[in-house]
C-alpha cells in the first residue's frame, strides 16, 4: 500500500467513527426525552387515580405526600433523565393540563404537543 492509500482509508475510518459518536448522542437525547414523557404520563395517571379514587374535584389541593411516598402512588418521584427538576401542581389540573411538569420541556421538547387524552 502507499502512503495516499492509507490516508484514505484512515480518514475513511475515522469519518464513519465520527457519524457512529454522533448517532448515539441523538439516540441518548431521544432515550432522554421518551423517558421523561413516560415520567410525566405516569405520575399524570396517579393524579387522575388519585382525584377518582377521593372523589375530588378539578381546583381541589393536591398535596405531593399523596402522589409520592411509602404509602403513595408512588415511592419516590422521579428524576428526569436529562437532569431537569420536575415540578407538581398545587391542584388537580383541568383534563387535558399537565400535572407535572420539566424545566425542559420546551427547551428540548420534552413534551409531546399533544397530550389531551393523558
């Protein structure tokens, strides 16, 4: 082989390994981002089990030791995989309203645009 051959093939390589690093951290970004929207789905049909099963009403307070704890829904309130700080209501939410919410969910469109029927 010459030395032009080489080259070739080594830049060859290393452009295919370049793609492979970039696919995987597109892969991360969406892993985190279906995580996140399956945390919010969850902890969002703990709230709707939670007012049928008391029999509240939309503007009634909802305490977070209800939803998340020993006792709870819930043991631990979850992390967000990409590191945001989720954030409950202090009330059950009208249907159709998230009762938990990201930081990022606009930054990274962790939520989904249409989450009606949650």
């Amino acid at each position: 082989m010459t030395l032009i051959e080489l080259t070739v093939i080594i830049i060859t390589l290393l452009t295919m390994i370049s793609v492979l690093f970039i696919g995987t951290a597109a892969y991360k970004e969406g892993t985190d981002r279906a995580s996140c929207i399956l945390n919010q789905r969850n902890v969002q049909t703990y709230v709707r089990s939670y007012q049928n099963m008391w029999d509240l009403n939309i503007g009634d307070d909802l305490d977070p030791s209800d939803i998340f704890g020993e006792t709870a829904f819930l043991a631990t309130q979850p992390e967000c995989p990409a590191g945001g700080i989720y954030t409950l209501v202090d009330t059950i939410p009208e249907i159709g309203t998230l009762a938990f919410t990201c930081e990022y969910a606009d930054a990274r469109d962790h939520e989904p645009s249409n989450h009606g029927e949650w």
